[in-house]
C-alpha cells in the first residue's frame, strides 16, 4: 500500500432487521393467573454471525425468559429469535470483524428483540417485562479474556446468563 493511500473507512451497514422466531408458552393457563404473581426471571442471552458473503454477516441474538413461580411451576417460556443483515467494510482483518459482530452488531438488535420480548408478555396476559440493556461490547471483551488467558474458548458458548 502505498504511503499517501488511506486505509479503507471501517463501516458497518445496517441492512435489515427481522424477527426469525418468536414463541410464548403458558403451561399453567388459566390458573397461573389466580396465583400471587412473584416469580423469578431467568434471562438468557445467546448470540451467533453466520457470514452470507460479500462482506454481509446475519447476526441473530436468542432470548430466553423464564418465568419461574417455584421449583416446579413456570408461569411463562418466551423466546425469540431476532436478527439482523449488516455489511462490513474497512476492518484489517479477523478479530476485528468478530469483535463487531459480537459486540457492536448484537447491540444493534437487542432493542427489537426486547420490545419482541415485551410484547409477548403482555399479549400472554402478563405484567410488563423490561430487559435491561446489556453491554455486548463488554461482554465480548470478557469472553474474549477468559479464551486467551485459558488459551482456548470459554466453555459457556458465548452466552450470557442474567437474572
């Protein structure tokens, strides 16, 4: 390269946002609702990048809830499936794409998937749910520390447990 070229401008590319899948199951209905309402959520945060070629990337982001009454009772199962095309352009080389994708990408979509989230709650008859934000930049900061300094990759599969 010569030395008055610039390196090439990184851009990420938002293409489009789409909902893959999404379900809510309600095992207890109807006498969940005659029940005290104070369970325990247990949220799970799973992301994945499949590249598509010519520098486009799906990224899907999975969250789990649970909604859990007791040992033996759930109240309600929600997941979703939200993903997004993005094209990359610019980045020098590997890790610097993977750290996109895992962090900045799944930041993107995670707003979809939650208002996803909040809405199958409430049309399953129950009080609202807001996931809180969630850093994935951090998150892939950490996962990315733990699989050098074990000189391997976590054994959690890159997802994220929040309750």
């Amino acid at each position: 390269m010569a030395e008055n070229t610039p390196p090439p401008q990184r851009q990420v590319l938002l293409q489009r946002i789409y909902l893959k899948d999404a379900s809510l199951e309600v095992p207890l209905a109807p006498q969940v609702f005659a029940r005290p309402w104070n369970p325990k959520m247990d949220v799970e945060i799973g992301t994945s990048a499949n590249a598509l070629g010519d520098n486009l990337y799906q990224v899907t982001l999975k969250v789990t809830v649970t909604a859990k009454l007791d040992e033996n009772a759930v109240g309600f199962l929600v997941e979703v499936q939200q993903a997004g095309v993005f094209q990359l352009q610019g980045f020098a080389n590997e890790r610097e794409t993977q750290a996109v994708l895992a962090g900045h990408c799944p930041g993107v979509v995670f707003p979809f998937a939650r208002e996803t989230v909040a809405d199958l709650v409430q049309r399953g008859g129950f009080p609202p749910l807001l996931l809180q934000p969630i850093n994935f930049e951090a998150l892939f900061a950490e996962y990315a520390a733990r699989a050098q300094a074990g000189a391997g990759k976590p054994d959690d599969g890159g997802i994220a447990h929040v309750q």
